[in-house]
C-alpha cells in the first residue's frame, strides 16, 4: 500500500477535492451563498488550482530544461 504523505506528494491535483470542498463551503457561508450547486461548482473550481500550478510547473521547468540544453 503507498504511503499517503507520498501520494499527496506525487498527486496534488488529485488529493485536493477535500480540502477544495470545504474552502468552498466556507467562501459560500462567508458570502451568504446557500445554493448547494454553487458550492458544488466552487469546490470543483477550486479543485482545479493545484493542478493548474503542477501544469505552470511543469512548463517552467521544461523550458528551463530545453534552455539548459546544447
């Protein structure tokens, strides 16, 4: 069985739903949103971060490796 501190290591974007849903559900009560769909769709938005920041990542680190390269 893999070890989950190296799970969430290796798959960021993948162990976020959690943690996205609950921020979501604490923007909508701060905001006074009580549509349940909204919140849904919030979580799912917010869930999306941390693969968008493994993708910039992952393109800043291949160009830096491209350049590298003679």
């Amino acid at each position: 069985m893999a070890n989950p501190v190296e799970v969430v290591k290796n798959r960021p974007a993948e162990t976020a739903m959690p943690i996205a849903t609950v921020l979501a559900a604490l923007i909508a009560k701060f905001a006074g949103v009580e549509d349940t769909d909204t919140i849904f769709y919030m979580a799912i938005v917010l869930s999306f971060v941390p693969a968008g920041i493994t993708w910039i990542v992952e393109l800043v680190k291949d160009k830096n490796d491209d350049e590298g390269e003679v």
